[in-house]
C-alpha cells in the first residue's frame, strides 16, 4: 500500500441548517440534492454519525456560458 497522497476532488458544498430536530446539512451534486442528518440511532461506535440522502435536486435554471468567442 502506497503512502503517496492522492489529489482530493473537490464535489461540492454543504449549508448547515437548523430543522425541528437540530442541525442538518444540505447542498447540491450536479443534479442531485444530499441531505446530511445526524445519526439518532447510533448505539455503538462503529455505527456512522452522519446518515446521507440523495433525492431529485430542485429543477434550477442552468447557467449558460458565453461561447461566442470560442474558435470553433
């Protein structure tokens, strides 16, 4: 096993938010909305202390980039 760093890639933001039951994050991947809550769960130390949800992002308007002065 190499002891070499490997790059990190960043994929996006999260925003913390305050819900009826605490603190969440929320943000966007490409076209989907992820969703971080706290486990409320977790009985013992190798359960995970964050749950991810993945569902349908909300349909924004795309940006669009200014190619008129692309060569092609």
């Amino acid at each position: 096993m190499s002891n070499e760093k490997k790059p990190m890639i960043e994929m996006g933001g999260l925003w913390k938010n305050e819900g009826k039951n605490g603190v969440y994050f929320s943000g966007y991947f490409n076209k989907a909305k992820l969703l971080v809550f706290p486990n409320g769960y977790k009985k013992a130390d190798n359960h995970p202390d964050f749950i991810m949800y993945i569902t349908e992002g909300d349909k924004r308007e795309k940006k669009t980039e200014d190619t008129s002065d692309l060569p092609f």
